[in-house]
C-alpha cells in the first residue's frame, strides 16, 4: 500500500475566510494525486486532479478559482478552499495511485464553515 | 458520465448472518475496487479486481468482478460487529486512466 496523511484533520472557519489542507504521500513519490469532496451520507465525488509542477485538472462543476491546488513537490499537494461558505462544509478526501489502477485514501479533513 | 449504482443502500443484519451487497453499471470498466470507509476516516482498499469473471476472498469476504466487466458483488460470511462501515465499489473506466468513479455506497451495519 501507501501511506497518506493530511492535515488538518479537522478545521472550522468563519465565512469568508481561507482554509489550507495538506496532503502528503509519506512513502512515495506521486507525481499524480486526487481531490474527493464527501457530503454526509453521501458517495465521494472527484473534484481534480493534481499534477505535480503542471496545473490542475478539474472535474465539471467544480470552479478552480475558489478550489485551488496546488502540487509543490512529488509528496505534496494542497487544497486551499478561498472564501469559504457554509455550503462549502464537508469532508475532504485526496489520494494518490500507487501500482496499477489501485488508489490509496488519506484520511479526511472535515471543514466546518460558520 | 459513468455511473456505479450499489444495492442495497442500507442493510442492517444479525450477527453471523451471510449478505451480499451489488455494484452495477451500464459502462465497462478496465478495474473495479472495493473499499471500506468507518465514520470521520478516508476508504480504505479491500481488494481490486481486474479481470472479467474474476473471484478474490478475503477471509470471510468474497469479490467477484463479472464477466462483462459491468457489474461486481461483495458477498461476507458470517458478518460480524467489525465488518460494520460504508462499502464503496469504484471503478476504472479505461486502462491507464487514473480517475475513479465511485459507487453509491453501502451502509451496512451488523447488529451484535
């Protein structure tokens, strides 16, 4: 497998305000990783793709001026959530693909947005 | 757009009870994964299948990936408290292609 870690784990901000999460493959050099968004009780929807010293490619309906990413070295990549909403609360998922079509998870972060 | 449907849903069972949760859908994919996801935590892998046709157990869990390559089941034996979670197919619609399509879900919980 891969090791994955995320930080924050969990963050609540005031509306309007920026919110950083970092996801870091602790074992691998990734020069691909991925973005989910998971609402309650609800699936893991793909936001983007994030392409180590390229940009980023993202999926339909997800607007790149306020999901921001950015993949700095072959072990990081970071979501910055701008001008964050109460809509914009869930559960943020990346992961990275490790072997042949298996990819590995991290472990969340939960953003609350008040 | 590809989509995986998973059934059932829900699905609340008795200890040591057998269940066998489905993923189906209309579209071919090259690999299909399940994964395992507990409250607050990311999915964590189970298996991939990636041959048509294809059964892996592990343990007291059965995958099988279908011929076509369209649909795949889970099938647990003798569920117990630990199995309960969100199971979750996802799918690789081309060789290569590194994005996942990801099922519905299953919530499943086992009742001691």
């Amino acid at each position: 497998g891969a090791v994955v870690s995320q930080h924050p784990s969990w963050v609540i901000c005031k509306s309007g305000t920026s919110v950083k999460i970092e996801c870091r493959s602790l074992d691998f050099q990734a020069t691909t990783m991925f973005w989910y968004r998971q609402f309650p009780k609800q699936s893991l929807m793909l936001m983007a793709t994030s392409n180590e010293g390229s940009k980023a490619t993202y999926e339909q309906g997800v607007e790149k001026d306020k999901f921001l990413i950015n993949h700095a070295s072959l072990t990081l990549s970071t979501l910055t959530v701008t001008s964050a909403h109460p809509e914009d609360s869930s559960f943020y998922i990346c992961s990275l693909r490790r072997g042949q079509e298996t990819q590995y998870f991290g472990p969340g972060t939960r953003l609350l947005v008040l | 757009t590809q989509l995986l449907e998973q059934s059932p849903q829900f699905l609340s069972i008795q200890e040591g009870e057998n269940l066998t949760v489905y993923c189906n859908s209309s579209s071919v994919f090259s690999s299909l994964q399940w994964y395992r996801q507990e409250p607050g935590e990311g999915p964590v892998l189970l298996v991939t299948v990636v041959t048509g046709g294809e059964v892996k157990k592990l343990k007291r869990l059965t995958f099988q990936f279908g011929d076509a390559r369209k649909d795949s089941s889970l099938h647990i034996t003798a569920a117990q408290p630990g199995d309960t979670g969100l199971y979750l197919c996802a799918g690789s619609p081309n060789f290569g292609n590194e994005k996942l399509t990801f099922g519905t879900g299953t919530r499943l919980t086992i009742i001691p």
